[in-house]
C-alpha cells in the first residue's frame, strides 16, 4: 500500500511542477474563475465547446500542488468527453475525494489517473483544495458568469 501511495503521490507532484494544458485556450466559448480562500488557490478554466462534446479544455492559475495538479489532471480527463460523461466524472471524482464513493455512485465511470486523489478523503481541509477546478469547471460549462469560490 506505501508504494501505491508513493506512486500516487509522484503523480500529484509531476503534475503539480509540470501542469499540462496550462494556458489561456484560444477559442474558448466557456470560462470560469474559481477560489479557494481558505489557501488562495485560484483558477480559471477555460472550454471549447461544441456540439454538446468539450474539444478543447486549459487552465491557469496558482495555487497548492493539490489543486494544481487535479486541475491538470482534469484538463486530461475531461478532454474529448461529452457534458454528461464530464458531469458523471465530477460526481465520481467529488465521491472520492469526499469519501462517499460506493459502488451505487462509482459503478460505470472510470477515472484512470484521477483514482491518484483517493487519499484526499483522509484530509478534509484538502478536498475543496482538490474540487476547485472542478467546480469551476461546472460553472464554466453553465455559463454561469460568477466567481466560483469554495466558501
């Protein structure tokens, strides 16, 4: 188990120091803002979208190696996927970082690189570290216009 940790945790730091899709998305047609006051993570997600499917997605920002790295992260996962399989991710992803991942909500939506936040759950002042972008992400796809904060 230590070395599934280390092995998570080189993840977290890889795309933490080297985030990837960290830039302003020329041609996006969905931003969000997002932050964090309890850490002063901030970030701003930027989609294109088309026909109802996320062909493009990047982030900037600063922030802790939590939330920069699950922002990387989702830039890589969401990529390609429809509104709903992105929504479908968030609710897995928010399960286990939260803790309340089970069978009835994980069934059916793989999370491939993303399972590296299961330990997230064991620190709550960390979770909405790792939700941020993720939040954002939401607000952006709505076309919410609204800061998203995590207060």
């Amino acid at each position: 188990m230590s070395d599934l940790r280390g092995l998570y945790q080189e993840v977290i730091l890889d795309h933490s120091k080297r985030p990837r899709n960290f830039r302003v998305l020329e041609g996006a047609n969905h931003r969000a803002e997002g932050y964090n006051p309890l850490c002063g993570d901030r970030v701003t997600i930027y989609v294109k979208l088309e026909n109802d499917r996320i062909i493009d997605v990047a982030f900037q920002g600063s922030g802790c190696a939590i939330s920069t790295s699950s922002a990387s992260l989702l830039t890589e996962s969401v990529k390609g996927k429809t509104l709903a399989e992105a929504d479908a991710m968030f609710e897995r992803f928010h399960a286990l970082v939260t803790g309340e991942a089970n069978g009835n909500q994980t069934s059916g939506v793989p999370l491939g690189k993303l399972e590296v936040f299961s330990g997230v759950a064991e620190f709550p002042l960390r979770v909405k570290c790792a939700t941020l972008a993720w939040h954002t992400l939401r607000s952006a796809l709505k076309d919410e216009g609204k800061t998203v904060t995590t207060e």
